[in-house]
C-alpha cells in the first residue's frame, strides 16, 4: 500500500511538473520570435535586397528614432490619417497602405532588433531553404513558438489519459485537481489553436509556389514593359484574369529563344509543351475559398484598379507570390474607403440622394460599401 502511495505521489509531481511547463508554453504562444514575426514583413520588405512592394528595410533602424518606428509599425495609416509627415510621404511614394501589425512595443522593438543586425551570410548557412509545399508536419501550427508544438502534441496524450482515469481506471485519485488542469488546460490551447486555423482557413498571404518554367515577371512587366493584359487578357471582360497559353508565349518567344537569366532551357519547355500538345500545368498563387465571388471585370473595368492595389509590385517580382492576405476584412476595408467613378453613367440614374449631396457640397464622394460593396450577398450567394 505504502509503495503504490509513493508511486502515486511521484506521479502527482511529475504531472505538476508538466503542468508548470505546460502553463509557462501558453503563456509564450502569442509571442512570436523576431524571425517569425519578419515573414509577415518580407511579403513586401526585403532587408538589403532592394525594394519590394514597400521599401528595403536595411538601416531603417538609423533612420528613423525607435518610437517613431513603433508606432508606424503597428498602425502606419493611423498617421497618415493623423498628418504625420514622414508616414504620409512614405504612402505617397509606396501608394498601397501597409497592413496595421498587433504587436506590441516589445515584439516590435526585438523586430528592429533583428532587422539592425540581419545577417543573410549566417541566415543561408543556418537555414534551409523553403519549401513551396511543406509537409504537414513543417508546415502546421507555424504560428505557434517551436518549443510549444511538442508540448501540444504531448498534452493531447496526457489529456486522453487523465480522462481515461478519472472514468476508468481511478488510479490517481488525490490527483484529480491536476487532471481537471490539464484537461482544462488543453481544451484552452485546442480551442486556441482550432481558432487560428479558422481563421488562416483559406489564406495564402506569402505563398510563393515553384513553377514549371522559371518565368520572371520582373524580366517581362519589368523591364520590357509588356501590359499585364496581354498576357491575362480576361480581366477587363471576365470573372477570372486567365493564364495564357504556350501559343501567346510564342507571339515573342518565335523570336526570341534565349532567356535574359536562364539562356534557352526554360524557353525550350515552351516548345515542349506544343510539340507533345500539352497545357503547361502553371501554379495558382492568388486562391479565394471557393464560397467568395470575385470577379476582375468589377474591379478592373468598372472600379478602375490597378493591379498592384492587389497583387503588389509584380514588376519587381521574379515568381510571384501572393503580398496581401485577400482576406474579408482586407477586401472591406478597401471597399469602406475606396471611392467610385460618380460620373459614370451606370449611376446617372441611380443614388439620387448621393447626387444631390454631393451638388449640395454635402459629399465629396462616394465608396463602394455606400452602394452595396459591404452587403454579404455581393460575394457569398
């Protein structure tokens, strides 16, 4: 009896134990290292590789003072709004407003840290390189600290066990205040997890997949100029912008057979593709769930966008990736301060009242959720 008493109050520190490191990693999960909280930034920021869709970040440290970093950091628009000089010079350079960031000062301050003392000789010897389709297990819970993974995996094992005795087997009966912790405790961070996955469900911001032909848009939009509809020629008529094919490639490349950076052997890929009378199977980076509408006619005919208001500097981009996160609250946003064409005839007879406001001097114009940009049924119907 003594030394089953004894196996048991080891058993109840050991769990205790656990239960210490369990809590310590909850408490850490919100806090993202510096490096992980820089691969949100480099979908627009490089640091000394020049300019992406916003400004290279290298010696911004020296630049600007620290508090003044903070605080554009964490809501850029919130001073352009408030007239901030430098914030609103920044935006008129950049034109596309950086997303607000909920870091706090700290996880900011440790941010201009590593930016200060970034280095890509050490970051390519330690790191490899990434994946443009990772594995389950290098890929999920990625916005959970390395430390606490191990921890969420071996809790769901203590959580099955705590329950399985306090149902069944009651061996440790004086520990069932630490088993109602660890139940209660893994259920918090399942919960939390759970959440974060929903809310990444269907978002691919940074998504940068390999491509059957190494096609440069830096090389093609960059520096030789060619409008972005020659080659998506669906986006002013069409829902979908359309992905051209190998015989558009040819319209130029009959001529031209030798590539600026990679010679003739992504070029020679083209003609293979039309010699054996196959599609070349180019990758989608930009993917909406399949419950959103969207069309680019809309937003390219009607609404006058450019296109770098939502694919970013493609000019600038050897393959492509995906810089704004296409979220809902993302597309709102836009909408609650993107203006319409009131002249348009299409209004001419519709919106009396904004008409008349606007003759009025009342309005100076109208956005798009005013006329129904922010109605549900615009874009899940």
């Amino acid at each position: 009896m003594q030394t089953k008493l004894a196996y048991a109050q080891k058993i109840n520190r050991l769990l205790a134990l656990f239960l210490l490191l369990f809590i310590y990693n909850i408490s850490s999960v919100a806090q993202k290292s510096p490096e992980e909280n820089f691969k949100t930034c480099s979908a627009c920021h490089t640091i000394g590789k020049g300019r992406l869709v916003g400004p290279d970040l290298k010696g911004i440290t020296e630049k600007f003072e620290e508090e003044w970093l903070i605080k554009f950091i964490q809501s850029s628009q919130t001073m352009v709004k408030n007239g901030d000089e430098r914030a609103v010079k920044i935006f008129e350079e950049y034109k596309i407003p950086m997303p607000d960031n909920n870091l706090s000062e700290d996880e900011v301050r440790a941010l201009l840290e590593y930016i200060k003392n970034y280095d890509p000789n050490a970051v390519a010897q330690t790191k490899p390189a990434v994946k443009a389709n990772p594995n389950f297990l290098e890929n999920n819970f990625s916005y959970l600290p390395k430390n606490t993974k191990g921890i969420f995996y071996i809790s769901i094992v203590l959580l099955l066990l705590s329950i399985f005795d306090l149902a069944v087997t009651k061996f440790l009966k004086k520990a069932v205040a630490i088993h109602i912790m660890i139940i209660g405790s893994t259920v918090f961070l399942i919960s939390m997890v759970v959440y974060q996955e929903a809310v990444n469900l269907g978002r691919y911001q940074g998504y940068e997949p390999d491509q059957p032909i190494a096609f440069s848009h830096k090389v093609h939009a960059g520096e030789n100029k060619i409008d972005c509809q020659y080659c998506h020629s669906g986006a002013m008529e069409s829902k979908r912008s359309g992905i051209p094919s190998a015989n558009v490639c040819l319209n130029c490349h009959t001529v031209i057979k030798s590539g600026t950076n990679t010679g003739t052997k992504e070029i020679a890929k083209i003609y293979k593709a039309i010699d054996e009378g196959k599609a070349i199977e180019w990758v989608k980076v930009h993917n909406l769930p399949d419950h959103v509408y969207f069309s680019h006619a809309q937003h390219v005919n009607a609404g006058k966008m450019d296109c770098t208001e939502c694919h970013g500097d493609v000019a600038n981009m050897g393959r492509i990736q995906q810089v704004n996160d296409l979220s809902m609250g993302w597309c709102l946003d836009c909408h609650r301060k993107k203006q319409v064409d009131f002249d348009n005839k299409y209004y001419s007879n519709q919106f009396k009242k904004y008409h008349e406001e606007i003759a009025n001097g009342h309005r100076k114009g109208v956005t798009v959720a005013e006329i129904g940009g922010q109605d549900c049924a615009k874009c899940h119907y």
